[in-house]
C-alpha cells in the first residue's frame, strides 16, 4: 500500500464519520440550546429536564436518518474493500 492510497482512506474514513454523525449531534445541540433557553427563560434550573427531549430528538433523527446512514456505511465499505487488492501489492 502507498502513501496515496492510505491517505485517501483515512481521508474518507473521516469524512463519512463526520457526515453520519454530524445530524445526531447537530439535533443534540440544537434541543439543548433551545431547552435552555427555555429554563433561562422560566428560572427552572432542574438538570434532567434537558435529558428527555434530547433523548427523543436523537432518537428521531436516528430513526429518520437510518437509511441514509446504513447507506454512506456501506458505500464506504465497499470503497474499502475494492481498495483491499491495492493494499496487498
């Protein structure tokens, strides 16, 4: 294996982890804000309020998002596995 072929895969690898990820945490953040903004708003300071609508908003976009993320998985796997016979040589 080359240099060229070992950073193109570590560039992808990285790339479709921060692609796939990117949603979850972009949910995460965005309800936490929002929550937040919220208990700043009321004075209600209780700590677990904050859990359960982030715990719905990722399980949402997991839910919703699955296809997609099962999809750019295996099309990086299969880039990997095609690149396996160059990794030999």
């Amino acid at each position: 294996m080359n240099q060229e072929t070992a950073i193109e895969m570590l560039r992808s690898l990285i790339t479709v982890a921060l692609l796939v990820n990117t949603p979850i945490i972009g949910a995460a953040i965005i309800v936490g804000v929002v929550v937040s903004l919220l208990q700043a708003i009321t004075s209600i300071q209780e700590p677990t309020l904050s859990f359960a609508p982030k715990l719905f908003a990722v399980g949402g976009v997991i839910i919703v998002g699955a296809p997609w993320m099962v999809r750019q998985l295996m099309q990086f796997t299969e880039f990997f596995m095609n690149k396996i016979p160059e990794m030999v040589r």
